[in-house]
C-alpha cells in the first residue's frame, strides 16, 4: 500500500508542475524538490521522464474520460451535453501551460499517441453521438455533416495550444477556447437550438457570478 501510496503522490506532483510549467521545464529535480524527497525515490517508481510523462498522462485520460462519461449520462439533452464538455474542457485547462501539448508532441511520443487514442477514439464518438442526438431533438440543422463536424470540433480543441498561432503572452488559453466552442456551437443551431443555447449561458453566467 505505500509503494502505491508514494508513487501516486509523485504522479500528482510530477502533473501539478507539468500543468503550470509544461512539460520540458520541469526536471526530475524539480520534482523531487516540490515534493520533498529524493530522486533517487523517484527512480524507484520510474525509470525516466518520459516513462513518468507517459504514467501522468494515462492518469489525466483517465479522469477526463471519467468527467465526459459523467456529463454525457446526466445531460437532458445534446446541447446541454456539449456545453457540459466545454465547461469540462475549460475547468481542466484553466491552469494549463499552453506549452503542454506542444511539449508532449514533440518530446513524449509514447504519451502524445495515449493523448492522440482518446482525442480521436472516445472524444470523436461523444460528439459524433452528441451531434446526432441534437439533430434528433431539432436543436441542430438536419443537413450537418455529422463526421466532418467532429473532427473539426477535435482540432479546434487542440490549436489554440500552438504557441505560433495563439502566443502565451498575448492570449487567455481559456478564452480562445471559450470564442471557439461559442463559434462553433452557432453553427450547428436550429433556432430551437439557439434558443435553448442561450438560456444554458445565462444560467451558467449567473452560477459562476455566485461563486466568484
């Protein structure tokens, strides 16, 4: 039980510096450091980087596929669904360092392509099914190409971390996800769907005013 005790609490600490610095900043001294022990300990649970990067982020598909599992279940309906995902989306990149992604493309191949699997595999389903069952319901315009849809959906939830396209500096990574699902999701709407949309933000709105 300790030996899993001690390498969860690596893996969470190793994913708390991963978040706010990127992944490439972040040595395994920094990770000894920030959680107090040696890296010699760290050693024990990992061989290197790349193989903690890669236990890090099979951690983060598994809590994420968890959420979207959650939301997609409890939704009364696709739109409510979608604006579920994007609030789900939007907590977990509230602290994210845009390098993130960008590090593990380029950096983490073996946990790039985990990334890659539930991106394409299980997020691709759930719009896909979402996108259906809102054209069912009338919320969104029958002619919509369901496939080609999704996989635009995919991609605009993975640009805005291109450093090139929306730099650190000059762009809330939250916003642009925010300006991207609202224009997206306008795309998709019968005017029943707009409608129903419009009331999800108001409510939304006045939750996240309460809780400020």
């Amino acid at each position: 039980m300790e030996d899993i005790d001690t390498k969860s609490k690596i893996l969470r600490g190793a994913a708390e510096l991963f978040v706010r610095y990127g992944i490439r900043s972040v040595s395994m001294d920094n990770i000894a450091n920030h959680l107090g022990i040696s890296k010699k300990t760290i050693y024990q649970y990992f061989k290197d980087k790349d193989e903690m990067v890669f236990s890090v982020t099979e951690m983060y598909v598994l809590r994420d596929r968890e959420q979207l599992e959650e939301v997609a279940n409890n939704a009364k309906n696709a739109v409510e669904e979608l604006v579920g995902l994007s609030g789900c989306l939007r907590e977990n990149f509230r602290d994210m360092n845009p390098s993130l992604l960008f590090d593990l493309q380029k950096y983490h191949h073996k946990a790039w392509n985990v990334w890659l699997a539930f991106k394409n595999q299980f997020i691709r389903e759930q719009i896909e099914r979402s996108i259906d069952q809102g054209k069912e319901e009338g919320y969104f315009r029958p002619e919509l190409d369901t496939k080609i849809l999704a996989i635009m959906r995919l991609e605009t939830i993975q640009f805005p971390f291109d450093p090139i396209l929306y730099p650190k500096n000059d762009y809330s990574l939250i916003n642009v996800q925010t300006q991207i699902f609202d224009h997206f999701i306008h795309g998709l709407f019968t005017d029943k769907g707009r409608k129903l949309y419009e009331k999800h933000k108001k409510e939304i709105s006045k939750k996240e005013n309460t809780t400020i």
